[in-house]
C-alpha cells in the first residue's frame, strides 16, 4: 500500500517497492497520464537509469523525450530551468503531458518548477534516485531554484502526481550522497519520530548503505517518507507546522550560500545546521546536553561533518540569515528541539546565542 499525502484534490501516493522503475508506464497510467512525457535528469543518473524508465513507459504508448542537464546545485538556477522550458517548446508539452523527474534533489526541484510554471502547470512524477530526495525532497510540493542571494529563493509549491521510490537504485549512490541523505533522517528522528531516532541509534554500522539490513532500511524510508507526508498534509504552504522540517536548515543554507554550494552538500550543511540548533537550545535551557551528544553522536557515526571548517567567515554567516525564508519582520526564527521527538519554532534567540553556537560548531 502507498503512503498518502492527503490534500483533497491535490492528494497522491509514494510508492516504495524494489523494482519500481520498471513499471513507472503502468504508474503513470494509474494516475491518468497520457501522451508526451519529458523525462528530467543528469548524465550519471540517466546513464543508470535512463534507460528502464524510457522503455518502460515507451512499451505502454506515451511519447518520451528527455532533457539532459548538468549535475551539481551550482546549476540549480533560472538559466537551467531556461534549459528545460526549451525542451517543453521544442517538444510542445500540452497542460495534460507530464514531467518526469528522475534523479535527486536539485533535478526534482527544477523539473518541479518547470512542471508549475510551463503553461501555468503540467503534470508533474517524482522518481528520486537520492536517499535524501527519496526521504525528503521528492515529497510535499516545495520545487525552486536558488538565487546569489540564497538558497531556494524562487519557487512554487506544486505537488506532484505520484512519488515512485526504487530503494535499489541507492546500490550506484555515492557513499558522501548515502550519508547526506541519512541528515534528513536524523532530523525526523529529532523533531518528530523518536521511535526512528532509537532505530538510527541502534545500527551497529550507519555510515554505509551496504551496512544496513534490507528491513532497516525498508523502516527507514517508511518512517521518513510517512512522517514527510504527514506534516505536509497538516500545512501544505507552512503556515506553522511545515516549519518544523526546516530544523537544522536555518544555519544550513546560510553555509550552503556563504560556501556557494562548493563544500558541502546540502545533508551535509543541515548536519552542522542541526548541531548548531541543538547547541542553542542547549544555550536557551530547551534541551537537554544528554540529548545534543546523542544527536550529535548520530550524526558522527553517519560519519557527516561535526565542526565547521576553520577558514569559514563567520559574520557572513550571520548576515545570510537575514535571507531565511521564515524570517518575520527582520527577526530570525530558528527550529529548535525540545526532546527526541519534539521540536519547536522561536524568534528569541539573542544575537549573543547565536554567535556562541557558531563558534561550538568550529572550535570543538
Ligand atoms: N524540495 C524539498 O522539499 C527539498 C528537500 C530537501 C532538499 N532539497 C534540495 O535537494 C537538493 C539536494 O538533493 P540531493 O542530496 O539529492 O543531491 P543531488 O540532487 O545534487 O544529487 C547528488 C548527486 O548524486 C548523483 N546521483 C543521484 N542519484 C544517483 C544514483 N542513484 N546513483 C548514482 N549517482 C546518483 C547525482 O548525479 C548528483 O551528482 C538541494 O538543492 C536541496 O535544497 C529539496
Ligand atoms: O519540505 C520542507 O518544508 C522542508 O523544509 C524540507 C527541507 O529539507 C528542504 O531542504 C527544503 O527545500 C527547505 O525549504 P526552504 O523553504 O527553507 O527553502
Ligand atoms: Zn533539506
């Protein structure tokens, strides 16, 4: 059975099973789709798995194209997403065509941007090939790009139609993707599923996929994906507690914009965002310290970066802040955890705090 994200008219289903690239023609069909299909992706991705999901959808009738585009957030912009709008002229994608995103995190936001805003919205399938995408990004709708000011600046919400997960296509992904996703993960695990914080806590070896038991694994995504749905299905436009996945990215994607995307991956930067965070609700008497060694004993064992490296301006940091999409009339807000399990959001963390926690995050 599918997980659901509920939204009335705007409600879909994440399929999870081994094999499913095989049958995204019958999926696709499944949630009415018919005609031209524009298969999104990146060279590596599409040398992977390229071929399974054109031939599977070429044998049930539907007319695929493709459109190639270059790997890396560096490329997460408006000139790419330029890119795909030439494909969608060239190919005449009509409003019931469908887009198809395969690949991770910055193909699915792209793909989904375009899919919005291609004659105001065509149909739009989620296939990520990343944990992290798998966990997190392919679910809920937020699709964009980002901007020199910051990360993810422009963008729509606009759910897809289906999220197809293929667990076996995480054999080809890099070990350093492998551990980025694993930082989402950790993050259900604080600020909403202790059942999943234990689970994480309990594997012998994290810090590899092959390491992990076919079941684990399975409970992982599961927990994941169904806590994603969830949250999103009570406040699809984070109107409050959608915020709450955002724990960890406030700091995140401030070292994402001051590094420009150079040194960390984005599971990376939520890692530090994440020790950060817990560091200030140590600060403010939220949590525990107990509680902030686990998560960051979690985080270690996934063998994701604990400290910021040195050469990193801290000020620059602090200014990109100012560009956080929860910010409220000027005032920085910050998801902070309370328990294992339970998190919650504040505009009342002194300037003082905060630069404390940054330098925790460098000297340790
Ligand atoms: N929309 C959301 O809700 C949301 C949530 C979380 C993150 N994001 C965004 O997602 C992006 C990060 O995504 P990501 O971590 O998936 O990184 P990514 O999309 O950059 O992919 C990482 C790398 O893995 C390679 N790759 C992907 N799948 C592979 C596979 N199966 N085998 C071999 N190589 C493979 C890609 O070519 C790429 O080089 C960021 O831009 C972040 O802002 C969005
Ligand atoms: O889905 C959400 O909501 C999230 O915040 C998930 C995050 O992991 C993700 O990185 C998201 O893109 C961040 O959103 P933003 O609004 O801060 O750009
Ligand atoms: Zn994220």
């Amino acid at each position: 059975m599918p997980i659901i994200v509920s939204l009335d008219e705007r409600s879909y289903p994440i399929y999870i099973s081994p094999q499913s690239l095989h049958r995204t023609g019958e999926l696709l069909i499944d949630i009415g789709g018919k005609g031209k299909v524009l298969i999104v992706s990146n060279p590596v991705i599409f040398r992977h798995y390229g071929e399974i999901v054109f031939t599977a959808l070429i044998t049930l009738g539907f007319e695929v194209q493709t459109c190639i585009l270059p790997a890396g957030e560096r490329y997460k912009n408006l000139k790419t997403i330029e890119r795909i709008y030439q494909h969608c002229a060239q190919y005449r994608l009509e409003r019931r065509s469908t887009i198809i995103a395969l690949g991770g995190g910055v193909i699915g936001d792209m793909a989904g941007f375009a899919a919005a805003t291609w004659l105001r919205g065509i149909n739009f399938v989620q296939i990520p090939t990343t944990l992290l995408a798998m966990v997190d990004a392919a679910i809920g709708g937020k699709t964009g790009v980002n901007h020199a000011q910051g990360k993810n600046l422009i963008g729509a919400f606009y759910q897809p139609k289906a999220v197809v997960i293929d667990p076996n296509v995480l054999q080809t992904l890099p070990v350093r993707e492998y551990r980025s996703g694993m930082a989402e993960v950790i993050k259900y695990g604080v600020i909403w599923e202790p059942e999943l914080f234990n689970l994480l806590e309990s594997q012998p070896q994290l810090s590899q996929y092959r390491y992990l038991a076919t079941q684990d694994l399975e409970k992982i995504l599961y927990f994941s994906c169904q806590t994603k749905a969830t949250i999103v299905s009570q406040d699809e436009r984070e109107g409050g507690i959608r915020a709450l996945l955002n724990y960890g990215h406030t700091i995140g994607h401030a070292i994402e914009t001051v590094t420009q995307y150079r040194y960390y991956t984005h599971g990376e930067a939520v890692a530090l965002g994440m020790i950060a965070a817990g560091d200030i609700a140590v600060q403010l008497g939220w949590w525990s310290k107990d509680e902030q060694s686990r998560q960051k004993q979690l985080i270690a064992n996934v063998k994701l970066p604990i400290q910021l490296k040195p050469d990193i301006d801290l000020e620059a940091i602090k200014l990109a802040l100012n560009w956080d999409k929860k910010v409220v009339q000027g005032a920085v807000r910050f998801i902070l955890p309370k328990k294992i399990g339970q998190a919650a959001m504040t505009d009342q963390v002194p300037p003082d705090v905060i630069h404390q926690a940054l330098i925790c995050l460098i000297a340790q």
